[in-house]
C-alpha cells in the first residue's frame, strides 16, 4: 500500500449497456443499445447519483454502444465536453492498455469513469482488490474502486479497492 494520505482517487469502471443484435450485418463497433440497454444506463447513472457520487472525467471506447451508455452519465453529472475522451484502446483493450490510460488521467480529476467491454472489463476488476473475484461484469454493471494515491501516474491495481459493485438485476 501507497504511504500517500491525501485525497481518495475514484475510478468507475463501467460496462456498456445491453446492446442490440437485431442487425446482423452491422460491425460490432456499430452496434446500438437494445430497448434494456436504453433503460439500464440512465438507471445507473441515477442510481449513482443518489448515493452522493460525482463523475468529472470520462474515458470511453468509441464504440456506438459505449458512446450511447455514456450518454445518461455526461447529462447526469454535467461532464464538460472537453472532459469526455474516446479512446480506441479501450474497445475490448486489455488491463495494460487500461492502466495505460489512467497513468494518463488528469491529474486534477479525482472522480474518473471508464466504460468499456468485457471480457476486458471482467480481467481488470480482477487484478484490483476485491472481497472476491467476479466472474462476469454484466452489461451496466459497474464497479467503483477508491486508492489514495498523489498521482493518476502511480495507479497500481492491487491498491484500487473495490468499494461498492453495482448491477441493475442485483436491484430487481
């Protein structure tokens, strides 16, 4: 553990919502949001909102799915534009492309979400400490991580602990 004592960094990592396979012609990266993903992802952003958090920054793949998943959570929580980033190494990137990109979070955002896809997702909440690994992250299932760390630069995953896993089935 970091000997650092200053402010709790928080990290949302966030699966995009349910995604539609109705036209199966469509890339993968092109793929919308089903009728559940459109429901699932403002349901989310509400539900953190009224457990007192706040997202700054957001960093996303540029997929159409996690670019409509975001969307409920920019208007939520009045994310500037210049504070959201389309990342292509977050569509189905791996924990290194991840830790790549918080290393390069600013530094004066200390509530930062990432949305991208699993099986990614799922590997990289599993190298962070958890009460338990996870098998699945499910679509909007999101994870809030805390570390206290001086810098985005020094983010480490075994010093992210997992504070709280949400899922919309887990509240049905």
């Amino acid at each position: 553990m970091s000997d650092y004592s200053g402010e709790i960094k928080r990290l949302f990592i966030l699966r995009h919502a349910k995604s539609s396979w109705d036209n199966p012609g469509l890339k993968d990266f092109d793929r919308p949001l089903n009728s559940r993903g459109y429901r699932d992802a403002p349901y989310m952003a509400e539900k953190l909102h009224k457990m007192g958090y706040s997202v700054s920054s957001i960093y996303l793949s540029p997929s159409m799915r996690t670019r409509e998943t975001s969307k409920p959570f920019i208007e939520l929580f009045n994310v500037a534009e210049d504070h959201v980033h389309y990342v292509q190494s977050l569509y189905h990137g791996d924990p290194d492309q991840f830790l790549t990109v918080i290393h390069d979070f600013d530094e004066g955002d200390n509530n930062v979400m990432m949305i991208g896809h699993n099986p990614g997702i799922t590997w990289l909440a599993n190298l962070c400490d958890l009460p338990a690994p996870i098998d699945n992250i499910p679509t909007s299932g999101l994870l809030i991580l805390e570390t206290r760390i001086a810098s985005w630069k020094d983010f480490t995953y075994d010093e992210a602990h997992m504070k709280r896993f949400l899922y919309p089935k887990k509240y049905e």
